[in-house]
C-alpha cells in the first residue's frame, strides 16, 4: 500500500517550508528514517527523513514554497500504480513555476498570466499573508508564481524589492543584489519585533582569574571536551537565574512566563546567520558536559545541520564576542526572552588592590533587559550574583 510523504509540521506555529532539494530521485528505494530531502524553514534547513520504507513512485512538490500537510511525494512498492489526493498537490511531478523574465518597474511577473478578474479570489499561502500583512503590502498587485496561481513568500518579497530597485535600475550593473533567506527574514523579523520593546542595559566588570584559572584545571582533566569560558559562563549564569527566576522568563501577550530550568541559548555566527542552538537545564549539568553539548550544537550550526528542536525552549541568551576582540557591546533581546548577555574579551586592566596598583583579568559584562518584564532594581540584582557566580564559581556549582 503506498504511503503519501506530507509536509510535516516541524515547529509551533509553521505553516509552510521551502523544500530546497530531494536527497532521493524517483524510482529509488527509501528506508524508513533516512534522510528524503532538505526543507528550509523560517528558523533552519534541515534534512527530513523518510517516514516509510520502499521505493519513491513519486516526486509531487520539486522544489519551492509548501504548505504544511500537503502531500510532496509518495512511497510503496515498486512497479505499483499510484496517484496523489487531491489536496493540491500535482498528480505527478511538478514542473517548477514559470519564472518570468524579467519584472517591470512596479515589481509586476505579469509574463505569460491573464490579468486577475476584478472581485477574484486571491489565492495566498500562509506564510505569504503573513509577511504582505507586516510589509503593508497589496496582495491584489502580485502576480503569482505559485502552483495553481498561488502567491507564495517568494513573490511578496520580490515585489517589494521591485519598488527600490527600479530607481537604481541604472547602476544595477554595479551593485550585487542579495534575496534574504528564510533565516535571514527570520533574523529581520524578530529584531525588529525586539526593538518594540522598551529595553535598558546594565553593564559591570568581573575578576576572570578563577574563572581562568578554572578553565585551565577542566582542560587538563576533560581534554576531550575542552571547556572555554563560556561554558563556565553558561553554567555560572544558569545558577543565577535559578535565584533570580524573573530573569528566566518570557514576556508573551502581555503575560510574564517563569521558567522552571535554565534554557540557555548560545547566540552562533553561522554561514547562513546568527543563530541560538539551546542548552536545556544547564542548572543540573557539569561544565564539561555543557562543553560537549555546545561543542556539538554549534558544529551543527556551523555546517548547517541544525534540527528545529536545536533552536526552541531557550529561556535565556548569551552573547560572547570576546574572540573577536570586542571589549563591550550591547545585545539585542531576542523575544520572547526577557534578558540576553553580552561578553566580550577578558583583557588584563590595572585595578586598585589592597591600595596597591595590579594587573588583573576583567572582563565586561553586559545585560540588556525587556523592561515590561523586568525592573531595573531585579536586572542589577541578577547581575550582581552574577558577578558573583562568575568571580567566585565555587560558590554555583
């Protein structure tokens, strides 16, 4: 009996992916759980294994924009006849979307499409309505590139872009055009939406030479795993939250969510954009476990490989560029977190001790703060055993 592969729903509110490329051509055999084919989403891409074993009669969907639960192929035994419900997928192999030429001035695809009759149903997909409602822009002047006539993601964002690149329409030839990724779109969406909020930062200097010195002894006792400071600082911070819980909170609706365990995000500089893998109950774990755990996660986002489990449930952020030799900088809250961490480099710095001059290890530290969730009296609060934790990391382990 042939199986029909539907577009599965990988994440809280997904209503669509992108499937980039199949991984498996028509008429090969499959094995349940392997790898099918790579969908890009708004938050990863990521493989996506089959869910039966046999041989893959049919491609429905080739590539492109795709709502959730549509059929996208069909598995079974070889030699069997099949066709696809009709739920809006091609009975065989779709052909991929006319692609126009070129656009006009007004960012209209017009080639080859009878113009829509007025008072006709505009055909959209979710995720297309989503971003022309946040854009402010008119569905009814998009020409669709979708199948049966459908607008999809690709051609709200063309349309848009339309507009301003016609009155550079001169100097196109010098300037290289760039088409966001559905991470990168995700990137300019959740800022944007974290720049709403109304945010104050605290900054304060913390003693690095037990931390240092600490780091050294996990070394030589976890070569393998080979622990850095912000693993230290991942574990320190997450027994700082667990005394200051209204730090480890979301804000959603107008309603403040206190989290149990310390989700902690590791904000990574990935090829294809900044991303949070997440580290869950960090609380109860050794830094050299939390060493391998975010060894492995950032090697993930690194070479593309993240899964979307890898980036949810993160109740708190941290954001080091010391390695780039950044000494301070301010972190952008990533919603619906309440509070994100900005380090930067540990440098040694003349200090006052003991009413003697002394070179000392400090690093600086920064948190910036979703003030409708947090007051600044409880941010320094948190800071301030952070700071503690961090100087001191005895006293959190």
């Amino acid at each position: 009996m042939a199986t029909e592969i539907k577009l599965p729903r990988l994440g809280q509110g997904m209503e669509s992916g992108t499937i980039v490329k199949w991984l498996k051509s028509e008429g090969e055999h499959v094995e349940k759980g392997e790898p099918l084919y790579e969908l890009d989403t708004d938050k990863v891409t990521q493989e996506v294994e089959a869910d039966a074993s046999g041989v893959l009669l049919k491609i429905a969907v080739d590539e492109g924009e795709v709502e959730v639960g549509r059929t996208i192929a069909v598995i079974g035994e070889e030699g069997e006849q099949v066709s696809v419900s009709g739920d809006g997928a091609a009975p065989a192999k779709a052909e991929p979307a006319e692609r126009p030429s070129k656009a006009d001035a007004s960012g209209s695809q017009a080639v080859g499409r009878a113009p829509r009759r007025e008072g006709e149903r505009i055909k959209a997909s979710p995720l297309a309505r989503r971003i022309a409602r946040e854009r402010g822009v008119d569905l009814a002047q998009i020409n669709p590139t979708g199948p049966e006539g459908r607008i999809v993601a690709e051609d709200v964002e063309r349309a848009q872009v339309a507009e301003p690149a016609a009155a550079v329409s001169q100097a196109v030839g010098q300037v290289e055009i760039r088409q966001l990724t559905n991470i990168r779109k995700t990137i300019a969406r959740r800022l944007t939406e974290a720049w709403q909020a109304p945010a104050f930062q605290l900054t304060a200097s913390a003693d690095m030479t037990e931390a240092l010195e600490l780091v050294e002894r996990l070394r030589g006792l976890h070569p393998d795993e080979r622990p850095t400071i912000t693993d230290v600082l991942t574990r320190v911070g997450a027994g700082a939250l667990m005394r200051h819980p209204d730090v480890n909170a979301h804000f959603v609706d107008g309603e403040i969510h206190i989290h149990p365990s310390a989700n902690v995000g590791i904000a990574v500089a990935a090829p294809q954009g900044l991303v949070v893998p997440v580290i869950r109950d960090v609380q109860s774990k050794a830094i050299a476990q939390i060493a391998a755990e975010r060894a492995a996660v950032v090697d993930r986002a690194r070479t593309n490989k993240l899964k979307q489990q890898d980036l949810e449930g993160g109740t708190f952020t941290i954001s080091n560029l010391g390695m780039f030799g950044v000494e301070q900088f301010i972190a952008v809250l990533n919603p619906p977190q309440v509070a994100i961490l900005a380090t930067g480099a540990t440098q040694e710095r003349v200090v006052v001790h003991d009413g003697d001059f002394k070179a000392v290890p400090m690093m600086t530290m920064t948190l910036t703060c979703d003030h409708r969730a947090v007051d600044g009296a409880v941010g320094a609060d948190f800071l301030r055993t952070l700071k503690q934790f961090i100087e001191r990391p005895a006293l959190a382990l």
